[in-house]
C-alpha cells in the first residue's frame, strides 16, 4: 500500500490535466481522502468505513485447543529427561563441529587447486587435439600447392593421403582455385546420419568453366562422369588411391561466392577460422580453417580444412567426472559453440534446418543458440554464477575458478584465443563440477566420526526419545478421532472461504459444482454453515458478471471500501467500434442480431483480459478497454505490446467469425479500432451510494477520435506516436505514417498511424509489409516538405505496387489540389478535423 499523499492529486486548481474536468463533488471526494491508501489506482480508505466486526478476545482453532493440552503433557516430560543429557551431548556436538569446519575449509581450498590445473587440462586438450590438426594440414597444404603449381592430379593425391593417413581427427581438406575449380576429400566416419554416402571417404568435385581434364587424367573425373560446369559433385573414391568412383549426387554452388573463400582472401595469406556452419550435403556442424595462397600479388587458390563440431563435443565429454557436471566452449557473445552432452547441446534438436542457419552464397552459417536457451539448466546456472560475479564475456585474461557455495557446485572458466584477432578464435571454455565428486575422498572419514560422536549421543536420548514416542502415538491416535469429525468439513470451508474472498473464479466454480465437497455433514450446525456459503459464493458468481475480473479481484484483496477520486496514470486506452452497425441492425431479426453481437463481444472482451487488459465498457457495439489501470506485472512497463497484440488478435478472430457467419448466411463486419498511450485520470466515479472504475482525459478522447477516423482513411486500426514509440513497441510491431491532423477539440496535431502487423510471427509481417510501409513513408516526407509534384510521381510508384490504398488517394487528391491552388508560404501539412 501506498499512501495516498504520496499520488498526484486531480484538483479544482488542476482540472486542466489531460482535460479533466471533474464535478465539484469529486473534488470534494479528493480532498477528504488525502489520509488513504490505495492499490494501484483503485480508492480505498486507511480504514474502513464500515469496519467488520471483530470477536473479542484472543481466538484458537479447536485443532490447536485439542493439541495443547497432548502437546504440553509431551513437552513437559521432554524437558525434564533432557536435562540429563543436555550437558554431555553439547560438548560432544561442538567437538564434532569444530572438526567438521576445518576439514571442509581444507576441503575447499583443494578443490580450488584441482580445478584450476583440471581447466589448464582442458585448453590444452582442445588446442592440442582438435584445433592443431587443421592449422598443420591448412599451412602445409598451402606450402604443397606454392610447390605443385598447376599439377591438379599431384595435389589431390597428396590431399588425399594427408586425410587418410595423417590428420585423423579432419573431417574433410579443400581447395578452391581462382578459377572456379575446387575438390575436397571429406571423411564419411564423421556423417553417420548421411545415408547417401558410400564408403570411408567422399570428393566433392567442382570443374569450375573448364572441363578439360588433361592435366589430371587420373584423379579428376572427366566429362564423360557426367560432370557439368557450374555444379558441385559427390563422387564416391577408392579408399586406398583415392580415385574418383561413381557420382552419388550435384548439385549448384559457387565456392569463389562462400563466405570461406571471401574472408581467407580479405585475409591476405594469414590462416583463418570461420564462423560454425553447417555442411551443404547433410547438415552437420562444423568449423573451418583455411588460408588464401597469393602468387605474384594475386589469390592463386584458398586451401580449407574442416573440423567437426561434435568432434570438440566429444573431447569435453571425457573431462567431466559426474552426470551433474558440464564441460562447454562459449564464444563472447554468448553461443554456445561445443558441450560434453554433444553436440545438438550446442543449436537445439531441429527439424527446420532453415530456422538455424542463414545462406551465404551456398555456404550456410550455423546460427547457434545463446546458452540461456539451450534448457540445459546446469549451463544456465553456472552461466548466470559467473556472468554476475565475473562478467566472464568481457575479457580478463586470467582464469577464473570460484565456488557456489548455494548449488554446492564448483565453475572455472578458461579463456582461449587462436594466432590473430581479426581472423582468430575468441572462446571462454567453462567447466562445471558438483562438489560431491571431490568429496568422496573425505566422506568415510566424516561419516566415521559422525558415527562415533552419535553412539554417544544415542545412548543418552534413548530413553528419552522411547517414552516420548509413546506418549506421541498414544496421544495422536486419540486426538485424530475425537478432531476429524468436527475439523474436516471446517478446514475445507476455511480454504473456499480465502478462495471467496479473494474472487478467485475457478475455486467458485468448484465449490457450486462439487455438492460432496464437505463430506456427510453429520452435524447440523456445520452443514447449515455449508449451505449458507454455498449460497453467498452463487451469489458472488452472479455479480462477477458485471465487473471485470481484475477490478473485482483488486477491490476484494484490499478489504476495505472504495471511494470516490481518481490519480493520473500511464495508461493505454482501446477503443473499437463496428463498421456499418446501424445498418446491420436495420437488416437482421433483433434475436438474430443479439447472437451475433454477444459471440462477436465475447470473443473480442475475452482477447483483451488474456492480455492484461481492462473492459471498462460496452456501450452497444463499441468496446472501450484499457491496460495498465490498475497496474498489472508487465514487463518493462511493455503494455502498450500487450494492448496491440489483442488488437491483432481481435482482427485475426473476427476474420474467422465472418467465415463462420458465413457458412450460416450470416452477414460479416470489419472494425474500428483506436489506441493511444499517455496520462489519464484513473479511479471511481459516481456518487458515494453509486460509482464505478474508469479512465477521464484527453488521451481517452482522443483514443475515441482515431477509432473514428478509421472510417475516413479506410484502415483498420489507427495509433498515436505515444503508442508507436512506447517500450518494447519499435521491436515488435510495423506502422504505417497515415496523416498529420489536429482532432476536434485539440489545438495540438497529433501524428496518427497506421497498426500493419507484428514482425516474426504474423504472416503480413513481411519484407513487403515493411517496404509498403517504408514506401509511404518516403511520400509522406515528399508531401510535408511542401514537393508536392514529387510527391504524386512517388504515389504513381507506390499505388502500383499497392492499388486501392485509401490514404494514398487521400494524399493524391491533396497533392492535386495544392497544384492546382498553391499555398501560402504559411501552409502546414496538418489537417484540421471538424468532425469527431
């Protein structure tokens, strides 16, 4: 609760505040409630004005009375046999303890020391075993091809042998010429999802323009292998010569258009690391060195050589020493690049392989998961530990090794960088160990003291311990028969009664459906008490049919009474109306009328309170709604987003009530729909015998005013610049400029837009929904610069693209106009309304 001297308080001296004016009773109101509180924006006194009566005298539950008495006899004897071995049994615990403490201070201290060596273990294991192999066969390749010159058969017979024989841990070696030409030997052992390949090892072979084999008559396959320019093929080889066999698959790619081949040129002669991608044939995951080779000054052939990600996985995975540890390779922004669980730990299990990778050229970069959305709680924790404490994404250039005293688990993180920072890996590598698995090794010689110290004690308690447990059961038993009969029926009223009180609907629901919910009822006085409650909650259900369930909660939750006043608040206000109502209702049976009416509000009032909202009114077909009044949980004060994501939803379901109305003959219907975010006053209205919750203010007029003057442009839904640039809106949401106008009853103009669509997951949320937006934008700016002759070359363009466009025939009919009678040099873009 807040005290009300603390809000901003609408009064006769400021009545001009968003355009309030309240009555002289009102202000009254405001002025005696200065000594309340309130709960967001809903008026309660301090105390209630009509207090509830309160019994006199302290109360207890007949199940406490009933325990007393069994408790006190227990406790009494307890304390009296406790007193003999109290004094012997304390000395023999602090002995313990003190032991206790200085073996676990040790205990950490190694810890500590073990996993510092353990993550030095852990980079050179990743720097030896994985990432050395590609660097040597980049750099000696490199030195082989300055060597071999042209001599393409000679080069592919050695690529071959250094992928057989040398370099196990390569999943593939490559090299791509100026040319086009290109070829690379890859290893099937590391694709087992493949099915398509044929033995240990596969050529990717591209002829590039020149399909003449003469120069490599033996390793390269000649046209006669139906080998065409242009295209990438998948020969299977002999798996001892490495000789090309029959063509398993081809298909387009241009190795001189990967991202591969651009960056090692851009790198000029140094070895470089690609960004994770995953492999065009079958999908895996893998990461790149390569390293352009320059001859006279120019790019002669970049020479690749692939790893696999899961190969980096796999080496992690024998560091850890228990099912609850975690050994991982994080990159600094974030993304998991390898984890001891494998590799799918890295990006997520998926089906859609366009949902994780982007193209570039034919090459496709893995767009790999941050590591607060892989679901691997372990990693999220120790990620969460360290960031907070360590900031460990940012560099420090030291380990770090620390212990988390509250999971009992120990993290270190390691960072590891390759040669060079433009082209150069940038990793931290992360490992986290439960202490458990460093303290087997002491937990015999604790637990042995333990059972030492606790035959001592047991030979003291014993007794102790045996005559009260009697006394326990004894009592217990005889307690629960004569308690259950009369508590039961009682605990369960108690329970729906909380539920009652705080308007909770469903509890309400169960408590009027369930007749048997309070057992026999076996006592008069108790099953009178339940058929009286039942009928209160009955009552209470009928009488949330006329609240919004958020005000009604709210208000109950305070158990106080409300008053009349209001404060300012950040709100955003909805208003919808249905197009061409009257004469809908002109055509239709007054019966047919009302069910279409009443699916059509309930459809539409039910959007709005799944998203936070507040139905303030349904005044015949209009709906006025607002979010934020009073205050839910919304994130980063991000109603605005929920507000016109009902407004999309509204839109979508109304689209499937036509088609429903449809099917029965029905006529069908568009909407109107108005938003705007700002200040507004928020709170009861009405007379102290009469009130109810609801928003006064200019901001709410003006919300009225759009919804309305989506009749004059033609558009569904129309937005003030307060709602187009309120939090989280910009990154959720595509607008489109409409007009630039000053409403009936405001001096000031106000910019209004157009709701298009949500980007990401609404299918209008296109590249051409925001080009359609951009576009017009583009005529806007033309026109308020005072071009209007630009402005109607620009609208020829756009109407094309989109025809039927009612704000563009609007603006073209002002372009036109202005032509023909040019304005002063005082003319204004602004368009005065005189309408509402």
């Amino acid at each position: 609760f807040s005290r009300m001297e603390d809000l901003e308080w609408q009064s006769s001296s400021s009545s001009e505040i968003d355009g309030a004016k309240p009555c002289k009773q009102n202000t009254r109101q405001l002025s005696r409630a200065t000594s309340t509180a309130s709960v967001g924006t809903m008026f309660v006194p301090r105390q209630p004005v009509r207090a509830l009566a309160k019994s006199k005298g302290c109360q207890l539950r007949l199940w406490y009375v009933l325990l007393l008495v069994f408790v006190a006899s227990v406790v009494s004897m307890a304390c009296v046999m406790s007193i003999f071995w109290y004094n012997r049994s304390t000395q023999a615990v602090n002995n313990f303890l003190d032991g206790s403490n200085a073996t676990w201070e040790s205990t950490i201290e190694n810890i500590t020391r073990q996993l510092h060596r353990q993550a030095s273990q852990l980079e050179d294991s990743i720097i030896t075993n994985a990432l050395t192999q590609p660097i040597r066969a980049v750099e000696l390749n490199a030195d082989l091809l300055k060597a071999a010159g042209p001599n393409l058969g000679a080069l592919m017979n050695y690529t071959f042998l250094q992928l057989s024989t040398r370099f196990k841990a390569v999943e593939g070696i490559s090299i791509a010429f100026s040319t086009g030409r290109a070829f690379e030997y890859e290893r099937n052992s590391q694709h087992p999802r493949s099915s398509w390949r044929h033995g240990n090892y596969n050529l990717e072979y591209i002829p590039g323009d020149d399909l003449n084999t003469s120069g490599c008559p033996v390793m390269c396959p000649p046209p006669s292998a139906n080998v065409t320019r242009g295209y990438t093929h998948q020969f299977s080889v002999d798996d001892e010569t490495g000789r090309f066999g029959w063509m398993l698959k081809k298909y387009l790619k241009d190795p001189l258009q990967g991202f591969t081949y651009k960056r090692a040129v851009e790198a000029r002669g140094q070895t470089i690391w690609t960004r994770p991608f995953v492999q065009e044939s079958d999908h895996q995951l893998e990461l790149r060195a390569a390293k352009a080779v320059i001859e006279d000054g120019q790019v002669f052939a970049v020479v690749g050589c692939d790893i696999m990600l899961g190969h980096l996985s796999a080496l992690l995975s024998r560091i850890v020493l228990a099912k609850s540890s975690r050994a991982y390779i994080i990159d600094r922004g974030g993304y998991i690049i390898a984890s001891s669980d494998g590799w799918k730990d890295s990006i997520g299990v998926h089906t859609n392989q366009s949902s994780i990778t982007q193209e570039e050229g034919r090459e496709r970069i893995a767009q790999l998961l941050p590591w607060n959305m892989i679901g691997d709680p372990i990693i999220e924790r120790s990620m969460h530990f360290l960031i907070e404490k360590y900031n460990i994404l940012e560099r420090r250039n030291e380990p770090v090794a620390v212990v988390d005293a509250k999971r009992a688990h120990i993290y270190s993180a390691v960072e590891f960088h390759s040669e060079g920072d433009t082209y150069g890996l940038d990793w931290i590598i992360v490992n986290t160990q439960p202490l458990s698995t460093y303290m087997e090794p002491i937990e015999e010689t604790i637990n042995d003291d333990l059972h030492h110290e606790l035959i001592d004690l047991h030979g003291s308690i014993w007794m102790a311990s045996m005559v009260t447990l009697i006394f326990v059961l004894i009592g217990t038993i005889m307690m629960a028969v004569v308690a259950r009969a009369v508590t039961q029926p009682l605990r369960a009223i108690e329970i729906d009664m909380r539920a009652v009180a705080n308007f909770e609907h469903d509890a309400i629901e169960r408590i009027l459906s369930d007749n048997a919910r309070y057992g026999s009822r076996t006592i008069a006085e108790v099953s009178d008490m339940c058929n009286s409650f039942q009928h209160m909650a009955n009552g209470l259900q009928s009488f949330s049919r006329y609240v919004d369930p958020h005000l009604a909660q709210t208000l109950v939750k305070t158990k106080r009474e409300a008053v009349l006043g209001m404060v300012k608040a950040d709100v955003t206000v909805f208003f919808s109306d249905i197009a061409g109502f009257t004469t809908m209702a002109e055509n239709l049976d007054p019966e047919v009328l009302m069910d279409v009416l009443g699916e059509y509000l309930q459809a539409m009032s039910s959007i709005v309170m799944e998203h936070g909202g507040v139905v303030g009114e349904f005044v015949g077909d209009e709906i006025m709604a607002w979010w934020n009044a009073p205050p839910l949980e919304f994130d980063g004060k991000q109603h605005t987003v929920a507000a016109l994501s009902a407004a999309l939803e509204q839109q979508q379901r109304l689209a499937e009530l036509r088609e429903h109305w449809s099917e029965q003959g029905l006529p069908g219907f568009t909407v109107r729909m108005g938003l705007v975010r700002g200040q507004a006053l928020a709170g009861n209205l009405g007379s102290t015998t009469r009130m109810k919750y609801g928003l006064v203010g200019d901001n709410v007029n003006l919300a009225s005013r759009l919804e309305g003057l989506c009749k004059m442009y033609g558009v569904g839904c129309l937005v003030d610049d307060g709602v187009r640039l309120a939090p989280g809106v910009p990154e959720h949401f595509v607008f489109r400029s409409v007009d630039l106008v000053s409403v009936k009853g405001r001096k000031n103009a106000t910019e209004i837009f157009e709701l298009v669509a949500k980007r990401g997951t609404d299918a209008l949320a296109a590249p051409s929904s925001l080009a359609f937006s951009a576009d017009f934008a583009a005529v806007q700016e033309q026109y308020r610069q005072g071009d209007f002759t630009g402005a109607l070359v620009a609208l020829e363009s756009f109407e094309s693209r989109w025809p039927g466009d009612k704000p563009a025939s609007i603006l073209r009919d002002r372009c036109e106009k202005l032509l023909k009678y040019p304005p002063g040099n005082d003319w204004s873009p602004m368009v005065q309304l005189h309408e509402k």
